[in-house]
C-alpha cells in the first residue's frame, strides 16, 4: 500500500491530499528517509510524520484496504 493512502485509511491524517501534500513537503519520513507519496510501505516500518508542534512515531501493525472508524487505530502502535 502507498503511504499516502494509509494515512487516510488509518485515520491519521483526514484527507489523502493532506497525506499527498505532507509527503511533499519532506515531513513523512519511513524507516528514518524522506519519502514521496507513492512509497509502498509494509508490516513493521516505523513511520515518522512532523507536525509544526512536533512529531508522530507509529508503527505499522497491519494494512488493510479499508477499516472502520472503530478499527483504524489497529493498523498502526505509536512508539515514544
């Protein structure tokens, strides 16, 4: 799955133009590199998303096509 779109699906960021445009801009990083927003990402990675107030360090726990609000948080475990 691309990067982009796990975003979206997982709920993190609301719109996949938002994840699009975060990629971007340098502030989505996956195993510690800049990525684009193609990016295939898999089970295990450890993404890095920077916001102005800081930063985001999850995990990817599972990726799926679709989820429910209720299950999005599944897909991924925040680190620190």
């Amino acid at each position: 799955m691309r990067i982009d779109k796990f975003l979206k699906v997982s709920r993190i960021l609301k719109r996949r133009t938002l994840s699009k445009q975060a990629c971007d801009k340098g502030k989505v990083l996956v195993n510690g590199k800049e990525v684009k927003p193609g990016h295939k990402i898999k089970e295990g990675d450890l993404v890095e998303l920077q916001f102005t107030g800081g930063a985001l360090k999850f995990k990817i726990l599972q990726i799926k096509e679709t989820v429910k609000k209720d299950e999005a948080q599944s897909l991924y475990e925040i680190v620190e």
